[in-house]
C-alpha cells in the first residue's frame, strides 16, 4: 500500500498529529516518513481527518 499525498496539502499537521510515526511536514506539505508502516491503524484515521482531503492510499 503506497500513500499520496497531493499538491492540496497546505501542511497543516493534522496527519502529523494523529500518526507522527508515518506523517511528517515538509517545506510546503505534508510527507510520509520513509520506510514507515504505512498499515498502521492511525494512517485511515488521518486520511479522513485531513481539511484538503490530500492524502489517499494507491494499492
């Protein structure tokens, strides 16, 4: 499972907050940490809490 984040992402942190362990902020968006768990439990609980709705998840 591959997480995206698109060009909407206005870095908020919300991710960041709710699952530090995957989410971290760069200049200008949000990123997913490399090498993360990207099945972990909080990530859909991001997804759905992100304002741009910019985060998704490609199988």
């Amino acid at each position: 499972m591959k997480i995206v984040i698109d060009d909407n992402c206005i870095a908020c942190g919300v991710c960041v907050d709710i699952c530090p362990d995957v989410f971290e902020l760069g200049d200008d968006k949000a990123l997913v940490i490399e090498g993360a768990d990207t099945n972990a439990d909080c990530v859909q609980e991001a997804i759905d809490s992100c304002p741009t709705q910019s985060i998704s998840i490609e199988e």
